[in-house]
C-alpha cells in the first residue's frame, strides 16, 4: 500500500464516505491531514487505520463521545488499564440490549397493525393506530412512555 493516500483512496479503502472523513476531521476524531502543495488531503497508514477504528465503532454503535473516549483510551499506550474502555463497552452493550427488547415488543405490535386488510386510508389500521397518541391500542403498554429510539442519532 502507498503511505501517501488521497481521500478518495481513504474512503475507498475504508467503506467511509469522503464527506463523512471530512466530518471527522471537522469533529477532531481524525487529525487534520497534510496536504499537498496542490492543497489536496493526504493520508498515510496512520490515519486509515484510525478511521478504521472510527467506522467500526460506529458499525458496532458507539456514540461519537464514546468514540472520542475509546480513541483517548487507545492513544495512552500499551500498558494503560483497560477498565475503562470496558466500562464504555458495557454501556454500549446496555444501550444494545435495551434496544433489542423495545425492538422484540415491537414486532407483534406491528404484526398486528398489518393483520387488518384494508383498501383505504380512511380505514386503515395502521394510520389508526399510529395517530392514537394515548397508545391504547398497543400491546405493551411502555410504548411511547419517554422511550426515545435512538437509531437516528449520529447517522453519519
């Protein structure tokens, strides 16, 4: 591999989008870049193997603060405990879980909505249901209780 990457390279070599690396830069999850004397970014090894890290955290979805922490963590050195990247891990996997439940209460909720045929809006269970702001009609009753889904936070 070249040391001397262009960003489009960096995107393609990583799966990341080059506005989202733009993005990171802009955050301070990545450092920014030297440049040629074109003024065009360029990236080494370094740098690819940090975006690396960035984009499989937020695969795996870690907030970006989480991320910024883990990075801080990871930058300490060899010898550095690790209690505290475990602990960043465990709300991750918390935040997963509890997700998974609501997401496991909701399936049924949404089976049902569909068992109802209908031809028109007018009549349709799935608007019905959706427009009942007293959640009445749902079979948990924690749905819509201060419940946020958090699945469009940092959609980057």
């Amino acid at each position: 591999m070249s040391s001397a990457l262009s960003i489009g390279d960096l995107a393609r070599m990583t799966g990341v989008n080059v506005r989202t690396i733009r993005y990171y830069e802009t955050v301070g999850l990545l450092p920014e870049p030297s440049r040629t004397t074109g003024n065009q970014r360029v990236y080494g090894e370094a740098q690819r193997r940090r975006l690396a890290f960035i984009r499989h955290a937020r695969d795996m979805g870690f907030s970006m603060e989480a991320i910024r922490d883990l990075l801080r963590l990871a930058e300490a050195g060899p010898d550095a405990p690790c209690a505290d990247a475990d602990a960043i891990a465990r709300q991750q996997l918390a935040a997963v879980t509890s997700r998974i439940a609501r997401l496991r209460s909701l399936q049924p909720e949404l089976e049902r909505m569909l068992e109802a045929h209908c031809q028109t809006i007018g009549h349709c269970r799935v608007i019905e249901v959706l427009a009942d702001s007293s959640h009445a009609q749902c079979l948990d009753p924690t749905h819509g209780r201060g419940q946020e889904d958090e699945s469009h936070i940092d959609s980057l």
